[in-house]
C-alpha cells in the first residue's frame, strides 16, 4: 500500500472509532418497548407504576453537590433526567429513588418539573437518613445490608448479576476523577456492601473503568430490559474512545439496537 493510502486509512480508522457517546435521545430508545397503544392515559400510567414497585430497586445518591462545580451539577442534572426519560420508556422499569437532594441540585432539577415525574420516589437534603429511607421504603433490606450495594470502581468485589433481591446505590458525581474512594467510603461508613461492574471480566478498557452516572444507570436497564448479557450492554453503552479496538470487533457485527 502506498503511504499516502496508508494515512488515508490510518485517518479512516480514527475517525470511526471516534468517542461516539450515545445521545441522550439514543439511550433513551435502547429499552423502549412498551406496547400501550390504545390504553388510556390514566391506565398506563397506573400500569407503569405498579411495573416501578416490581422493579429492581435503584438509588441514586445525588447528595455530592458541595464536590461539584456548577457546570458539574448541570452536567449531572442532564444525566438524572437521562435516567428518568429512559425509565418512563421502559418496558421493565427500575424502581427509582434519588435521594439527598440538596438545594443547588434542586434549584436547577424544579426546572424540569420532577416533583411530578411518574414513578420515582425522591428525597431532599433535610429528609430522612440513609438508613431510615431504606426503612421506610424497603424494610426488607434494614435487617439485610449485605444486600443493599453501593456500586462504585473502585470496590475489589465484582457483581456477577443482576438481582430483585438486592438494591443498588448509583453515585449522582460529575467528579472527573478527583474523588477517588469517594463512594467506596461512603459505602463503608454506611455498612452497606459494595461491588463494582464487571467490566474488566468482558472488555479491556483504554481508560478509566469509571464511567458516568447515567452510563451506569443505562447498563443496568439494558441488562434487565434487553438481554442479560454484560458484555452486550457495556459495548452498546460504554463510549467507543474507551473501549480496545479488538474488544469493538464484537460491536461491529452486533445487530443494531
Ligand atoms: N469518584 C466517584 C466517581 C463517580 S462516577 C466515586 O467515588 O464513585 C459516578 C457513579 O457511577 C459512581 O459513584 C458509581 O456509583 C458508578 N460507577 C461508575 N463506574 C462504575 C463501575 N465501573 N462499577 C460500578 N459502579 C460504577
């Protein structure tokens, strides 16, 4: 091959492997596939409800806002309604809580109306307790934390899969990895377990194995509404300018979604 392909080529290869995070739009339709045509308003509505309660129990712990910037509250904001938006289309959706909203992330979050969001039960700064929210929302898991999990990288233990008895604690940090430890102390102060995703186990990673917020949110719903399958959703949600190029060969000859 002469040089002059040869760079054309080399520029080729970069250009698709460019970071091409999903937008928000995207992540939204990868668990979309609820078959409500034709159910009134008031039906559905009461049919995605109840789905909610059976769901798998996430939280996501939004009360960092003294860590970060402005533009990082925004930034996490963005990814929470993310969340939210795909857990409305959800066939199976999770059941939300985001607790220790603080008055910053409040301030900017009433903009978006979430005091009425469906489905979703939230908590501010001054309510309950940690350990007293668990309670009063899940009483089967005060007498049991070695089933509530702090997700978090930086944890030694793995989890393997995703499961109805357990409930999971998704940090809400936009901290471009200046926290290190963060969560994991938080779990431990807390007494809670804590387990990362297993990602190291599917795919070798150019960077960090942390990802954001609503990456973290994305994988899990992809896992219970699309296939369980880890190695599937992390190539279908983890941005591609993080993923080895031997490792993306996979996502190539996957179907779309
Ligand atoms: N320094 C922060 C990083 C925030 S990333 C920390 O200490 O957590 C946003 C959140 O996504 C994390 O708090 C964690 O709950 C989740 N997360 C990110 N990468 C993860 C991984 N590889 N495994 C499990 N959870 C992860």
């Amino acid at each position: 091959m002469k040089e002059k392909e040869k760079k054309k080529e080399k520029k080729k290869k970069k250009e698709m492997n460019q970071d091409t995070p999903k937008t928000e739009k995207e992540l939204e339709k990868i668990t979309m596939n609820q078959n409500t045509i034709g159910i009134p308003r008031k039906e559905r509505n009461e049919i995605f409800a109840q789905k909610c309660k059976e769901g798998v129990k996430v939280i996501i712990d939004l009360g960092f806002e003294d860590l970060m910037r402005d533009i990082d509250i925004t930034s996490m904001i963005r990814q929470v309604t993310t969340c939210y938006s795909m857990n409305r289309k959800s066939n199976s959706p999770l059941n939300l809580i985001f607790y220790d909203i603080g008055e910053k992330v409040n301030n900017q979050l009433i903009k978006t109306t979430y005091d009425k969001w469906l489905g979703i039960t939230t908590y501010k700064h001054d309510g309950l307790d940690f350990h007293n929210m668990v309670k009063d929302n899940y009483p089967e898991f005060s007498e049991n934390k070695q089933n509530i999990i702090y997700l978090t990288a930086d944890s030694d233990n793995e989890i393997t899969e995703i499961k109805q008895d357990e409930l999971y604690i998704i940090g809400g940090i936009v901290d471009r990895n200046k926290y290190k430890g963060l969560t994991l102390n938080k779990a431990k102060e807390l007494g809670i377990n804590h387990a990362r995703l297993p990602i190291g186990e599917y795919l070798h990673l150019k960077t960090s194995k942390v990802l954001a917020t609503n990456h973290v949110f994305a994988i899990l719903a992809y896992y219970i509404n699309v296939k369980q399958d880890w190695k599937e959703a992390f190539l279908s949600i983890i941005p591609k300018r993080k993923i080895e190029e031997e490792d993306e060969e996979y996502d190539k000859d996957k179907e779309d979604i």
